[in-house]
C-alpha cells in the first residue's frame, strides 16, 4: 500500500473507519498518521495517532483488547481509510462491541462478541464461568461436547421435537469453543467455505 500519496488533513492525519472482518458492523473511528499507518501495516496491530496524547497508540495497549488487521481500503478520494480487522475482546473502551450502538446489528455480530468473550475467558479466566471450566478441561472434553451437541442436534431434526434450533445454537457455541481452544476463529472456517465456493 502506497502511504505517501494518500490525502491527509493539515494536521497529517486521516481518518480510519474500524469494520468487523466478519460481521462487517462498524467498531469504532480513528485517526491515523504515516507513522501509525506504517506500524500497523508492519506488525498486524491497528495503531492510530491520539490526538489527545499526540503520540501513537496501538489499540489495546493499555487494555489488551487488540484490533488486528485484515485489510485496508481507501476511498475514491483517498481521503478516508477502511480498516477490516479481528477483535481481540470488545473494541470499545467501556467494554462493548462496538463504539457505536445500533438497535439493529448485522446476524454475524453475535459470532463476534461470543468469540470475544471465549477468548477474555480463555486470557483472563473466572470462577463458575462455564467456558473457562471448558477451556481448562482441555481439547478433548470440548471435542467430547461438540460431538454430543452435533448428535442431539441430528436427533431434533429427525424426531422433529421442535428443537433443531436450539441444539443448533449448543453445537456452535461449542465449536467456537473448539476452535479458539486451537487458536482459530469462525472467519477462518467462513475463508475456507469462500475457498471452496471459487472452485
């Protein structure tokens, strides 16, 4: 990406529109310099210039919640950036999904804010939480429970108790679990199926 012939303000700055890779819902708004423009191409962190601190700041420096990069877009003016990424934990710094509330969320916003969460159980676990329980009975206990929820969830439809979409919500929660407990998210899968559908 060509950085230097982007327009940026008087202050050499521009601004970076943060988009859920997956959900596509909007997570937050920034500035960016060349500077904080260059570190996140560099190392994967989204990084922006505060203006408040007049220095650069990564996103979850502070809080851990990090927003690593996927792709960069500009505008037809080149004046404005899009920046897809994947949260680590919420983006906003009271602890939501997003900076912005919406009444109305996009249906993959759910994966995403259940999948930031496994993954705050997972770095930073509680008592009595069911998912760090989960993640600290190891790899073969979540297998154990996605293979149970996937036979409940082929037994609901054939018996057609009413219950296919429940046990449809358990088997993947559970394979969220799973994937994450092996370091992979749902939009790894949702890559894979695009894969398969441009053969």
């Amino acid at each position: 990406m060509d950085i230097e012939n982007l327009n940026y303000d008087d202050r050499g700055l521009i601004p970076a529109i943060i988009q859920d890779s997956i959900s596509f819902n909007v997570l937050m708004l920034g500035y960016m310099n060349k500077d904080s423009l260059q570190k996140t191409l560099n190392t994967g962190e989204v990084t922006f210039f505060s203006r408040s601190k007049q220095r650069l700041w990564t996103k979850g420096e502070t809080s851990g919640n990090k927003l690593f990069l996927k792709l960069i877009e500009f505008d037809c003016d080149k004046d404005a950036l899009l920046i897809k990424a994947e949260q680590l934990g919420p983006t906003c710094h009271l602890e939501n999904y997003s900076c912005f509330k919406s009444e109305k969320k996009n249906s993959f916003s759910i994966i995403t804010e259940l999948e930031a969460v496994i993954d705050k159980r997972k770095d930073q676990p509680i008592e009595k939480s069911y998912v760090a329980s989960l993640l600290d009975r190891g790899v073969k206990e979540i297998a154990k429970k996605v293979t149970e929820e996937a036979g409940e969830t082929s037994i609901a439809a054939v018996t057609n108790d009413g219950r296919l979409v429940d046990e449809s919500a358990d088997l993947l929660f559970h394979l969220l679990v799973l994937l994450k407990n092996q370091n992979y998210s749902f939009e790894d899968v949702l890559k894979e199926l695009n894969n398969r559908s441009s053969n």
